[in-house]
C-alpha cells in the first residue's frame, strides 16, 4: 500500500511540472508576442490555435506560440481567449 501512495503521488508531482504559470506579455499590434516576462522574444518558431470542448460550459480557445527568448530558453506561451490571459509552459 506505501507503494501505491507514493507511485500516486510521484505521478501526481510529475504532471504539475510543466503547468501553466501566468505570464506577462507584451503584444505586436497583430498579437504575436514581443516580450514575455520582461524578456524580448528573439525567435517565433511556431504558432497554433487549440478550440475544444465548446460543446460545453467552459470551452477551450487558446492562441499558442513556441518561441525563443533573448535568452536562448525555450518557451511555449499561450493567451487564454476567454479570460484574455497570458500563461507559459516551458518547451
């Protein structure tokens, strides 16, 4: 049983480490992102848009963007369409 709990718990650890974090974005006029967390963004890799559940209550629209900041890290962020935030995931 002292297995099971703590599989449980590794398992449960191990999906909050890449969770969105709030994020400040600033946006180029066409709502790419410039700068995240007072960082420039030197490189927009990719760009897609994510729309589920909308046949429910609280449907997901969200603008997605892989990019590299002046840093060299890695980043995903998104905007959160509903609510008109910004969130980040690491790459």
């Amino acid at each position: 049983m002292v297995a099971h709990s703590r599989d449980a718990r590794t398992a449960r650890t191990a999906r909050r480490l890449n969770a969105p974090r709030p994020a400040l974005v600033e946006e180029h006029a066409d709502g790419t992102p410039r700068r995240v967390n007072r960082q420039d963004v030197a490189l927009l890799r990719e760009e897609w848009r994510v729309v589920d559940r909308w046949w429910t209550e609280e449907p997901v629209s969200r603008r997605y963007f892989d990019i590299v900041l002046e840093t060299g890290e890695n980043a995903v962020v998104f905007r959160d369409d509903a609510a008109g935030t910004w969130f980040t995931q690491r790459a």
